[in-house]
C-alpha cells in the first residue's frame, strides 16, 4: 500500500509542477495536454478514482481557461530607431496613420536610421514595412506564422483572477465532469480548417473533369469537397505527431564543393564569387565613343560544345545558385564564368588522359570522333582553336584574327580576352549576314552585350522554380538579395551565400525536418532508407507505380505531378461511382466486403474505404513497408529508375544491363550518366548529388566489407552471413550483432547523410 501511495504522491508531483499558468505556445499546451491523458490514463490513476476525478476536473478547468476568449489582434502604428526612447516607443491608437508621421517629424529630422513599423501588441513583435511589399502582405505573413497562433492572448493569467481549483474531498470525488473531451481535439477545433492548396485544387478539378463519368460542375465540386474532407482528417491526425525526434530521416544532400573539389578554388581562395559578376565593370566611354554592342551568343555555345564533348556535366551551384561545371574523369568542378578555368583543365595533358582512358574502357559510351584516343581528344581541341583562328606553325601559335604570336600558357587567357572576343563576334556577324540575306539574326545568338563579362552576367542563368535548396528548406524569397526562412522564422539579407550557411546549421536542420515530415505525411509519402547503402529517399504510399525519389525536392515534384494527382482522382471515383479494383487491391482492400487487411477494420461502402486509404497513417505506413520490402535496392537503383549495380565493399561495379564491371566511382558514373543502352537517365543536378552521397557511401561499405551479389540480397563481410529481413545497411551497422563482430575497431559513426558535409 506504501508503495501505491508513494506512486500517487509521485503523480501529485509531477502534476503540480505542470500548470497551464506557465504555458504561453501552442506546443507547450499540447504538451500539457498529452500528459494529462497520460496520467489520467495511467492504471495508477485509473485504480483510485479519487484522483481521477480531481485529475479530470483540473483538466477541465485548464480547458476553460485556454478556451477563454481573449480580445482580438490588435496592430499599432510607430516609428523605430535602433535605440528607441520612450518618445519613440509612445503609441499611438486613437490617432489616424496619416497624422503620426507629422507628430514625429521634428523629433525623427535630425535620425538618419529612422523606419516605419507597424507592431503586434499580441505578440510584442514589430513588423517592418518595405516600399515594395503591400501593407497587408507584410501583417499577415506575421499573423499566419505559428508564433503567432492562435491569434490570442498569451499573456500568463493574473494570479490574483479568482480561479478557484478543486481540492481533494469526499464532495469534489462525487462530481459529474462529463464526458473527458480530448484536448487535442479542442486545439485543433481552434485552428482554421486545412484547406487545399489553390493550384493543387485546380490540377485536381482538371483530373477530376477528365476521369469522372459525370463531369458536372456539381460532381466536380462534391469529388472535390469528398476529398477536402478525407484531408482535413489526414491532417488533424498528422497534427498530434510529433516529428521533432525524425531529424535523420530527411537529412538533406546539400551539394557542397566542400572536402571533394574545394582545391579548384584553392587559386582564387580571396575572390569573392557572388559578386564576381560585378567586378569587372568596363571603364565609362569617353564622350563620342560609340559603344559596341556584340553577340556573344555563338561563341559560347562554341564553349558550350567543346565541353559537353569532353563529358563535362553543366549544373547549378547551390551555394551561389549560378552554373558551374563538373568534369566527372577528374572529379573536377568550377563555376561558369570560370572559362579560363575550365578551358585551361580540358586543354591539360591529366584530363586527357583520365578521359581517354575510361571512354577506351567503356564501349557504352560513345565519342564524336569515333576512338576516343589522346590524339583525337587532342584533336578535338585543336578544331576548337582553328574556331577562334589560332592556328600552329613553325614559330608556335599564333592568333590570325588579332596578329599576335602566342605561347601555349597564354593561348586561353587570349582566346577570353575582350579584343579578341570583339573580332571574332564581329567576324561571326559578317559572315551570318553575307550568307543571310534577310539578316535575321538566329534565335541561339542571345541578346546583344556591350562586354563579355556582362553577357555571362546576363544570359544562361539557372532556373530556380524548381531550387532544391530552396524547396527542401521552406525558403521564400522575400526582395532581390534576401531570403525569408518560414521554418526559423527570420529573414536572410545579403548573397546566396547566406543563405547556404543558414542552411547547413543544425537548428535550421532540426527546425526544417518537422515541416518536411508534415508535407511528405500529407501528401500521402513517406521517407525511407535505402537498403544497400546509407541514407535515405522517398516514396509514394498511394500510386500504383512503385515511386522512389532521390530527394526532397524530386518528391515535391512529384506530388504536381499528373501521376499523382490522377491516382487521387481514380481513389474519388472508386469512392463516389465504380470502383478501380487494381487500387483496392494495391491497397489491400477486399471489393466485396470492403475488408482492410492492413488495419483489420470492416466498412460499409466503398466511400468510406476510400476516406480511409486518404487518411489514415497506419494504413500508409503499411502500404509503404510493403512497397519497400518488394523493391529493395540501393542509390544506384533509385537513382537510374530500377537499374540496379552490384558492387563489392564499394570497390567494384557491375553493371546488370550489360554485365560491365567498374573500378572506380569516375568510371561509374560516367557509364551510367552516357551509356547508351539506359532508357532513364539522372538529370546533371542528380549525378553530382549522387556522387556526394556515392562518396560517403563506399567508406561506410568498404568498413563494413558489404557485398551487394544480388539484388536484395546483402551480405555484411564482418558477421559473414547476409542481413537479416527486417535490418537493411543502415540498421545492420548499428545492431548488438555488428557491433559485438567488429569488436574493438568499432566507433560509434554518425550515419546521417548530412554527416558528410
């Protein structure tokens, strides 16, 4: 009975400690809410139903009270300075906008850093307003961020409020509390309804339109408003989980120049590359010089030839979000306007080499001048000079085009050089117009630029609607050099580069993964971890094709994507009109019974088996476990779209398809980038985020000395027997078993794939 007793008086505690008074956020109020139905759920607490009832009334009363209705928002005009005197900070409610400014004029005439701000007084958070950014625009992107609501006061209860708790009595234990309402529920009965995203609703309606057999716009609209209910329990679902402790399962593959090829910038170490385009600003023109405006057009494309020859890789650099260029024979990488750079590495006698030597290897790869030999590499480049008119004699060569006699460590810096640049646009003008009478200049020419810097400044810049750097962290774009970061609530002023080291801290990490976890859960996907190496990728739980993605930023695609939101359509119809026996059965689902053999749960029709499928997560999880466990693989198989690579401790490859072995990673990826006989290929961006992860891949598989001999088949070189079913690489390196093997030479490794930056 002591014991008992001591375990209540323990209970007592713990509760006395956990006050609604002390809690101001959402979360903490969630938190205090999970540990009331924990207590009062307890068996302890269950046994003795005098402290339930005092439990049960006490939460009742901390329900009353986060209920209570608070006065509204309200937003209030003033000036700010850095240092703010008690003028400054007067407020000024009963007074119209318009009035305050000249009420401050005198005192703000002699402050050069004066700004105006509107501030929240629910919040005590001033917001600043820009020129360019709509008054209202500015107050609600404050009030839809989650410090802010719910929109109430969060100000601690007065202690002197006449709050009277219920206290332990004989009277108190024979009061009716009603029905123990989850507070939960409540909170999320205080939050706005999930609505569906305005440009996903219209993709939608179009699917909707196409496959439903009535395509009234009432049917259109019940499908709709059918599935915005199904979402709403989806994410009142999602909303309780917390996703806090699920870091590592969406760690991202931020490209990074950092440890593989930070030597290529090693020369330029004190140049300050986001704002080189601006560097070279030409000397003003002295009055009645004529300016000369030239295409620059083809001579890049020139360049832009002689490199994708020589199988150079052309991607966007996240930590400038400019072109750059990869070389993977050298595992060499530089930025675009880098041209000396890149020119002076495929003119070297090592790339040449490196480069020879892997097409000769490899005969899936073709070349544009059949045998890919030193000689005709050589040859190659040759071909590229006589474009830009240099040419070798006996004196060595020689530039026809501007007369001038060159050594071989000057001939690129020439070639780069603005006179010569001007000649050769000139001649390339000349010769389109004499054989183009209409004088049409040719839609690839570009734009006219007064200088080359300018051009590349200018043209050929990335597309970044689909910026994985920016998707993958919930970054919006907030004015031309700053970056707004809903997930750490704060703007990012100054250069991409910013942004990148924003990006890569820990608290940003932590504070991103739960809003990742939300988006993939809502939008029926999961994240999973490859079974053959380390780290992880993701997966649809809904469509019928097995989709397994590289990145966040690709299953964010994927959710626009027509598959996607046709597999949703086909789950309406079979819900509201016949049914798509080929998704229940997927989904595990009997036709006739409406059986779940997933969750074990019976229902009525098929309306209510497809609200299921929609929303509830432990069918989903399910339904992904199947999905992962019929389709192991590793990055290669996700990454090249099922066509998988054997390899042993990471040492060799062997490439299914046609049954060629590799040595090397270089080798590797250029048979799987330009081998002819893959039907699916990885975009640019994918093959250097794949080397990244390939990279950090091969020490751990090496270390742990796996053999991947067939697919879906795994065996750990140090247990000597093959990982177990419910293990993959990950897991495997982790588990008693592996550890207890490696004995001594065990560390404890970090196996995040963020551990490699």
């Amino acid at each position: 009975m002591d014991e008992k007793n001591k375990s209540i008086e323990d209970i007592t505690k713990d509760m006395s400690e956990l006050t609604v008074l002390s809690f101001r956020k959402l979360d903490d109020v969630k938190k205090l809410a999970r540990h009331f139905q924990f207590v009062i759920n307890h068996p302890i607490t269950q046994g003795n139903q005098v402290v339930l009832k005092y439990l049960k009334n006490l939460d009742e009363m901390h329900k009353d009270i986060f209920l209570k209705k608070r006065d509204g928002v309200n937003v209030e005009y003033i000036f700010t300075t850095e240092k703010k005197s008690s003028m400054q900070r007067q407020r000024f409610n009963s007074l119209p906008v318009n009035e305050v400014p000249e009420i401050l004029k005198s005192e703000f005439l002699t402050i050069d850093n004066a700004k105006q701000v509107h501030i929240c007084t629910d919040c005590n958070v001033e917001i600043e307003l820009f020129d360019d950014v709509p008054l209202m625009e500015s107050l609600q992107k404050h009030f839809s961020l989650e410090a802010h609501m719910p929109k109430l006061k969060r100000e601690s209860i007065d202690l002197a409020e006449p709050i009277l708790l219920p206290k332990m009595s004989r009277r108190l234990s024979a009061l009716e509390s009603g029905d123990n309402q989850n507070m939960e529920q409540i909170i999320q009965m205080l939050k706005p309804a999930e609505k569906l995203d305005r440009s996903f609703s219209a993709m939608l309606e179009s699917a909707l339109i196409k496959l439903l057999p009535d395509n009234s716009e009432a049917s259109i609209d019940a499908a709709v408003k059918f599935y915005q209910e199904a979402y709403e329990k989806l994410c009142s679902n999602i909303s309780v989980i917390d996703f806090s402790t699920q870091t590592s399962s969406v760690a991202p593959i931020i490209m990074s120049i950092r440890d593989n090829v930070n030597q290529n910038f090693s020369v330029d170490a004190n140049k300050n590359y986001d704002n080189d385009e601006n560097e070279h600003t030409p000397d003003k023109p002295m009055k009645n010089q004529i300016k000369k405006y030239r295409y620059y057009g083809p001579i890049e494309n020139n360049i832009a030839k002689l490199l994708l020859n020589h199988k150079l890789l052309t991607l966007v650099d996240d930590r400038t979000g400019k072109l750059a260029f990869f070389c993977i024979a050298c595992e060499y990488y530089t930025l675009r306007f880098r041209y000396d750079s890149v020119l002076n590495h495929v003119f070297s006698e090592t790339h040449i080499h490196n480069l020879s030597c892997i097409l000769q290897a490899d005969k899936n790869i073709p070349f544009s001048m059949g045998t890919a030999t030193m000689d005709k590499i050589k040859d190659m480049n040759k071909d590229f000079l006589r474009n830009h008119y240099i040419i070798e004699d006996n004196n060595g060569p020689n530039c026809n085009l501007c007369r001038t006699t060159l050594d071989n460590d000057s001939m690129i810096l020439h070639i780069l050089d603005e006179n010569h640049l001007g000649k050769l646009s000139d001649k390339l003008y000349r010769k389109m117009k004499a054989n183009n009478p209409d004088g049409q200049v040719p839609e690839e020419w570009g734009p006219k630029s007064l200088d080359w810097t300018k051009f590349l400044a200018s043209s050929g810049k990335p597309l970044n609607n689909r910026d994985h750097v920016v998707i993958e962290n919930f970054i919006k774009p907030s004015g031309k050099i700053a970056n707004y970061c809903s997930c750490c609530d704060m703007t990012l002023k100054g250069p991409r580069q910013v942004l990148f080291n924003h990006i890569r801290q820990k608290k940003h990490l932590r504070n991103a993964a739960p809003h990742k976890l939300t988006m993939l859960y809502r939008n029926h996907c999961r994240p999973t971890e490859y079974f053959a190496s380390f780290g992880n990728h993701y997966i649809c739980t809904i469509c019928p094709e097995y989709i397994a993605l590289p990145s966040f930023a690709a299953i964010v695609e994927h959710f626009e994507s027509t598959l996607h939101i046709e597999t949703i359509a086909k789950l309406i119809r079979s819900g509201l009109y016949d049914i798509d026996e080929g998704l229940f059965i997927m989904n595990k689902i009997s036709t006739d019974l409406f059986k779940c053999d997933f969750c074990d749960v019976t229902f009525k029709d098929a309306n209510e088996a497809v609200k299921h499928i929609l929303s509830n997560l432990e069918h989903q999880s399910a339904l992904a476990e199947v999905k992962i466990r019929s389709n192991k693989g590793d990055i290669i198989s996700v990454y090249m779209h099922g066509n998988f690579i054997l390899h042993n401790e990471g040492a060799t490859f062997n490439c299914e398809p046609c049954k060629s072995v590799f040595n090397s990673i270089r080798s590797l990826l250029m048979h799987l980038v330009y081998a002819e006989h893959f039907a699916k290929r990885p975009t640019s961006e994918n093959v250097f985020r794949f080397y990244l992860e390939l990279k950090h891949n091969i020490s751990m598989l090496a270390r742990n000395k796996y053999a991947y001999y067939e697919f879906g088949k795994l065996k750990c070189g140090v247990c000597d027997a093959d990982v177990e079913d419910s293990e993959n690489a990950k897991k495997h390196v982790v588990s008693l078993r592996h550890k207890e093997n490696m004995g001594a030479s065990y560390v404890n490794i970090n196996l995040d794939v963020s551990a490699m930056e």
